[in-house]
C-alpha cells in the first residue's frame, strides 16, 4: 500500500501507527508483511495499482517516472 493510509486529506487516519496497521493487515487479511511506498505524484489517486502490480506471489513490479521531475507537484 501507499503512505496516502495515513493522509487526511485523502481520508487517510494521520493517526495510525505502522505497527497498527501491520497489526490490522494481520488480524484482519493475514498479511504477514506490509510494505509501504511513497505515493508517487502526479499518479492520479494514491492507490498503489496505479503503479505497482503483483506479478506472482513473490514477485511485484514498480512503476518509475524516467524523468523525477514528471512526477513533482503540479
């Protein structure tokens, strides 16, 4: 998932701790490891399919802007 989880402004909770949703993603989707990225800009919504995707179970593929500058506040 993104670090919009914890935005407010895109009804994230500003709130939440990394343990606590490492606790919640466990307790609730079984999910034995959380990895969180930095929401890339400019990706439209903040939601991680928007530029990563799961290839297989041990396997993911990040989208990279070629130019950094593409993806700076606009």
């Amino acid at each position: 998932m993104t670090d919009v989880v914890f935005d407010p402004s895109e009804g994230g909770d500003p709130n939440l701790t990394v343990e606590e949703l490492e606790a919640y993603m466990l307790q609730y989707f079984g999910c034995h490891k959380v990895i969180i990225l930095e929401d890339m800009n400019r990706d439209g919504t903040g939601h991680i399919d928007m530029f990563c995707k799961q290839l297989n179970e041990n396997t993911m593929i990040v989208g990279a802007y070629e130019n950094p500058a593409d993806g700076a506040p606009g």
